[in-house]
C-alpha cells in the first residue's frame, strides 16, 4: 500500500513539476519577444495587409479549414486537445497537434516544427496568455500575414500577388479556396509544383465540405474544374526552375541567418 501511494504521490509531484516548466518556458519567450511588439513589428513592414484588405471569401475558408471554433475558444480547442492526447498516449508519440489558430500563430514565432509534450504544454500556456493580450481580429490578422504560402511567399498580400497578381482583397471565391487549400502543403500541395498532388488534396477536401452542406453541388463543381486542369489565365503559369525556401525576415532574426531549414 505505501509503495502504491509513494508511485500516486511520485507522479502527481512529476506532473507539477512539468507544469511549472511550461508556466517558466512560456513565462520566459512572451518576457523575452513580447507579442505586441512582434506583431507591430510585422503591421510595419509594406506587404503587410490588414482584415479589411483581404478577401472575406479568403477568411471564411481559412477558419472552415484550420480553426472553425476560433471566435468561440479562448486560445485551446479541449474537443482537439482531447483527441490529440488520446493519440499521444497511444502511440507514445505526437501524431496531430489539436491546434487552434492562435497556438499555429505561437508554434511559427516561437517555436520550430519538432513538437514535443514540454513544446506543447508551453504552446498551450501561450495560447491562453496571447488571447488576452492580443483581440481575435489580431491574431487571425497576425496569422494571416507570416504564415508560408509556398514559392517564398509569406503573407496573404505577397501570395495574392504572386498567384494571381491582384490585391488578396479581389481574390475570388476559387482562388480564395486555392490559397486557403496551399497551406496544407506550401510545397508538396502547391498547383504550380506538383498539381497532381494538389487535385487529390483539393478533391477530399472538396468532397468533404460539400457533404458537410458548406458547398452546393455547383460551387463544388466549380472548384473541382479550377487550376491546373485548366488554369485560370490569372493564376501564375508554372515554372521549371527549382523553388527555395526563402526565409522570412522574422525567421532569420529568430534563428540567425546561418540556420539550414531541411
């Protein structure tokens, strides 16, 4: 019986113990690269783009895609995070992340992409901690704004230039779903790359909102005829030269210039 308690008492301490590693690590980064100014930092730079210049079309595929419980969480999914342990626990390892917008946010300005259980532990505290700093309406538009679109672009504004050559504002209702769909994959989903892969993506995906009651028969139609099968006379005509991954400006302050993204 005393072993029994002493193995109880043993893990309980344990668990308290990685708590307040997570509560320091996460107390540590917001001390040492303050939210605030990281976003402010970004709305600074000229490709930067706010809500009111984005496609609502573009927003509304976004949040159906990535986070559709975004305007109603605190910074957690419990339903995901409750899914993702269950995984984890299984496997012993991580196999889906649980993730909401605002911890995707965290994990591209803070972290790299090898989770851990201390990773996402501190990734949680951050969450919680950046909800109340930060208003949702800057989250999704910090978000919007660094993550990777593929062919070296970061940012909506610069990925709306490049595919289409318009401002994201006068992005469409296929390109906007284009563009929500490359995010998956920057790389090895893009539809100028690799459009095979881009089409068999495209279709689950397509398939699955429409049975959903997110898309009539015909808007499904309509996405399912979009480039590459015919490209769009907008869409950027592909190219055979080799794309590199180019860092983003706040990467290389993060990381320093001599590191090697694989």
């Amino acid at each position: 019986m005393k072993i029994v308690l002493f193995i109880i008492l043993a893990l309980i301490l344990s668990a308290v113990v990685f708590f307040l590693c997570g509560v320091i690590s996460a107390a540590v980064l917001l001390l040492k690269r303050p939210i605030r100014s990281l976003y402010q930092k970004r709305a600074a730079m000229p490709d930067f783009c706010t809500l009111e210049q984005v496609s609502d079309k573009f927003i509304e595929f976004l949040l159906l895609a990535e986070d559709d419980m975004f305007y109603k969480h605190n910074g957690i999914s419990i339903p995901a995070l409750r899914t993702a342990l269950r995984l984890y626990v299984k496997n012993r390892t991580i196999i889906i992340g649980g993730s909401t917008i605002t911890q995707q946010l965290i994990k591209n300005l803070y972290f790299g992409f090898h989770p851990t259980a201390m990773r996402k532990l501190t990734e949680i505290i951050m969450a919680l901690t950046i909800e109340k700093i930060l208003s949702k309406q800057e989250i999704i538009t910090f978000y919007i704004n660094i993550i990777y679109y593929g062919c070296g672009n970061y940012g909506i504004c610069r990925a709306s230039e490049y595919y289409f050559n318009k401002p994201a504002k006068e992005l469409d209702f296929s390109q906007s779903f284009l563009l929500t769909r490359i995010l998956n994959g920057p790389t090895f989903q893009n539809p100028l790359m690799h459009p095979d892969v881009y089409r068999k993506f495209r279709d689950l995906r397509v398939a699955n909102w429409k049975r959903r009651g997110i898309f009539s028969q015909k808007e499904a139609d309509m996405l399912l005829s979009y480039p590459p099968e015919k490209p769009d006379p907008e869409l950027r005509e592909p190219t055979d030269e080799p794309q590199k991954f180019v860092r983003a400006p706040w990467i290389n302050e993060r990381f320093g210039p001599e590191t090697d993204f694989k």
